[in-house]
C-alpha cells in the first residue's frame, strides 16, 4: 500500500501545450506549393513527438507524422483544392506534453488553368493510349482535348463528362508520327480557361508505306457550282474505316449541316438542305484511319444568285461593348426574318463557346439568359447564331465581364 502511494504520488501531470499554426503565403493559387508551420510550446520545455497537418479531417499527402526539430514543424504541398480549406495541426503529445491541436487556420486557395505534367509537353507519345496527367489547380473540372490543329478536339475530347482528377487517358491516337495538338480546360468559377500543348505522336511512317491519307472529293469537281438544295458527293475509297461529310459557311464549320449524321463505310453521300444563294460553301471530308480523324477542305459555289439574302439578328442589349452587369445577364435581339431558331455562345475567344451556350437546345424567342458568367473584368466574346432556312448565320460581338 505505501508503494502504490508513493508510486501515485510521483507520477506527473502532463502540461497542455499551445499550438500555433502559420501559412506561408494566403491566399495562395491552385498547385502552387504553401509551407505550414506548426509551432508547440509550453511551460514544460521544449516539446518533441510528431503533427499531422490536416485539410478539414483528412491528413494532407504527405504530411503525417511531421517530427518537431526545437518545437517546430513543417509541411509543404501543391495539392489542395480550391476555395476555403480548414487547416489545422494536430500534435501527438510526448512525455511532458498532452496531444493538442491547433486553431483552424483559413487557407484560401485560388483555382488557376492546370499544366500537363506528364508526359512532358513536346515529347513523343507512347502509342495510340496515353495517360496525361496535370496538377491540381484548385479547378471544379478539367477536360482534356485533342485535335489535328490548336484548339481542334477532332480526335477526341477526354473524358467526354469531364473530370475532378488529375488524370485521363485519351485513345484512338494516331501513330503516324504527326503533330497533335492537346488543349487542357480548367473549370474556375464558372469559366473555363486552358492551356496548350504539343506532342508527336507514336510512330514515324516510316515503315514503307507511308502516312496514311484522307479521301478526295471526286464529285462534284471541286470549285464547281452546286446544283440544287440537294447534292451527291462522291469520293475515292482510301482505306478508311468511316467517312463524313460536313458543310458550312466557313471553312471547318458544319452548320449547314454533317452527313450522314453517324458517318458512312460507303463512298458518297447526299447533302440535303443546302443553299441557293450563291454563296461559297465549305466543304471538310473526314476519314477516319487507323483509329483518328483525318480530313481534306473543299469550296464549291452554292446553286442560284442570291435573290433572297439571308440576315441574322442583331443584339440589341446590353449595348455590345458595354461592361455585363454580373454572372447572369439577358441577351435580347431582333426577330430576324426567316428565323426558326437562335442560340447564344458566350467564350473567352471570338467563335467559342467555353464560357457556355444558351439556350441549351435553342430558342424561337428573342431573348436569352446567359448564366455562369466570368466577373472579373476579362472580355467576353459573344456569337449570336440564327438558323434561316437549314443554315446558321451569325453576328460576332464583345462585351466586358462585370461587374
């Protein structure tokens, strides 16, 4: 009994530190590095064990089981999330300090437009699959795309919902040795931003055969005036798994029309709904080899000499050029004779329409409400589209984000 006593008697109450918690640069942006400093003091002396540095209640990557060096430790990561993050340290306590964790700390974190990070932008694809990875910019939603010239996603957009990860792998990659083009969206608050890059792709055709190419038009002979509001066209057959045709009133542009709508292993197609106006119609025929879209361009003069000019509708408010008065803005314009449809794209260059597009399937009105929009002052790109007859027409016009 008096052992026991004296045994109770001797033990020590543990003191109760105070722990601090300090960011080296808040706000910072999506992936750039933050170091944290949790510092442990207290009347017994210096402390020693270990901090776990925590987002919220899950442990940062890397940052679990942080050893104290004279009362201090440090974390450093690129990998949180965008918006407000609730970071805290969480000491383990020693032989003469309890366990304690420190006052939440607010870390804000701005979402920028991510970098691929692998593989490395210039070098040479893997095959006809790659995985593409990029850092965490803090973004909503990254999409990746790839296309045959910069901006195009004719070989693939990936994945096709998008993602909140760092990584996808597009396929259906050509192996020809070409140039391919890779744009990178990053979704930040409410508007995408992107960055470029360049790759080679997998292979050099140099096997003896050479690269593989797309079909030409046969008929009708390119140059030539059209014949009617319908057209056969025909071309040689090159080899490709899939043909497409596509129409427009500028080159690449399909909005005239596409056909067949799902493609064809034939070699002719007929337009329908074409024209006769005169016009110069852009024809691009895809095929599609060895997995990727490949394409030849065409212009041919639409039938007739143009009694009937089509005209778009003009915007009518906001003023174009005036400064959008916030996130959610209504577009108005004229009722455009002939219309049965228009639609509203808003981008961050002119003719795109990564900021959105609305309404979603079109409207018969006059009227549209553009939601999601940027506030940060940057210029906004407007395209007002009227489809007249069987083709869209448009007017181009800026504004400035607000408010």
């Amino acid at each position: 009994m008096i052992a026991l006593a004296l045994f109770t008697g001797d033990t020590a109450t543990l003191a109760t530190p105070a722990v601090s918690l300090t960011s080296s640069a808040n706000p910072s942006n999506g992936g750039a590095a933050v170091t944290f400093t949790a510092m442990v003091s207290g009347s017994a002396g210096a402390a020693t064990g270990t901090v776990d540095f925590r987002d919220g209640g899950t442990t940062i990557t890397g940052c679990a089981g942080v050893a104290l060096a004279s009362g201090s430790a440090t974390c450093t990561t690129s990998s949180l999330a965008g918006g407000s993050r609730s970071i805290t340290a969480a000491y383990s306590g020693d032989a003469h300090y309890n366990a304690a964790t420190s006052a939440p700390l607010t870390q804000t974190v701005n979402a920028s437009a991510a970098s691929i990070t692998s593989p490395a932008p210039g070098s040479t694809l893997t095959g006809s699959s790659q995985l593409f990875q990029w850092n965490n910019s803090g973004a909503a939603l990254y999409q990746l795309w790839v296309g045959t010239s910069p901006g195009a996603d004719d070989l693939g957009f990936f994945p096709a919902s998008g993602t909140t990860g760092t990584s996808t792998t597009a396929t259906g990659l050509p192996t020809d040795g070409r140039t391919l083009y890779v744009r990178l969206y990053s979704s930040v608050n409410g508007a995408y931003q992107f960055k470029d890059f360049t790759y080679t792709a997998a292979g050099g055709g140099g096997g003896g055969g050479g690269m593989p190419t797309p079909a030409d038009i046969a008929s009708p002979t390119p140059g030539s005036t059209l014949t009617g509001t319908s057209q056969l066209f025909q071309w040689n057959a090159s080899g490709a798994s899939l043909y497409q045709l596509w129409v427009g009133s500028t080159q690449g542009a399909y909005d005239v029309g596409f056909f067949p709508q799902n493609g064809t292993t034939g070699t002719s197609v007929t337009a329908t709904g074409l024209p006769t106006d005169g016009r110069t119609l852009y024809v691009r025929l895809y095929s599609a080899i060895n997995g990727a879209w490949q394409f030849r361009d065409f212009t041919y003069t639409a039938s007739g000499s143009g009694g009937f000019t089509p005209t778009p509708a003009v915007m009518t408010s906001p003023a174009p050029g005036s400064t959008l008065s916030g996130s959610t803005v209504t577009f108005n314009w004229n009722a455009a004779s002939g219309a049965s449809l228009y639609q509203v794209w808003v981008g961050t260059t002119q003719g795109a329409y990564d900021v959105g597009f609305f309404p979603h399937n079109g409207t018969t009105g006059t009227s549209a409400v553009a939601t999601g929009l940027p506030t940060d002052g940057r210029t906004l790109f407007v395209r007002l589209y009227t489809a007249i007859g069987s083709t869209w027409y448009f007017n181009d016009y800026t504004y400035r984000s607000g408010p």
